[in-house]
C-alpha cells in the first residue's frame, strides 16, 4: 500500500518526512492489510479509511475527521 506522507523542507531543500505521521500511516497500512479497514483514495490528498467495526474516517494532509 503507497501512502503519500507530509514532507517539510529541510534548511539544505530535501524533504523530510513527519515522524509521527510516518508512524501512523504505517500503522494504519497494517490495520488495512490484516483485514481490519478498507481505504480509498477519494481525491489527492484525501483518503477514506474504513474499519470493519463500522467507523469512516477521512484522512487529509494535516487533519483526520471522523464522518461516522
């Protein structure tokens, strides 16, 4: 599963992935390849995540908002 992640510029113009969305992503790529949530990419830079116990969630650039 290919998750886009939130990147900085670093003082030298690399881009420097966010720790603690690198996390989570990760996190939720492994909920998803045990079964446990579907996830969709609705439209760049937004995706819905799905979990098999009935939340939906929608997963942005900087901000998860719970839909139902």
């Amino acid at each position: 599963m290919s998750l886009a992640l939130n990147t900085a510029k670093d003082g030298d113009g690399s881009e420097v992935p966010d720790p603690a969305k690198l996390l989570v992503m990760a996190e939720l790529a492994r909920l998803v390849e045990d079964g446990g949530a579907t996830m969709r990419t609705l439209k760049p830079g937004l995706r819905e995540l799905r979990l098999s116990t009935g939340e939906v969630f929608h997963l942005g650039s900087t901000a998860v908002t719970r839909i139902a």
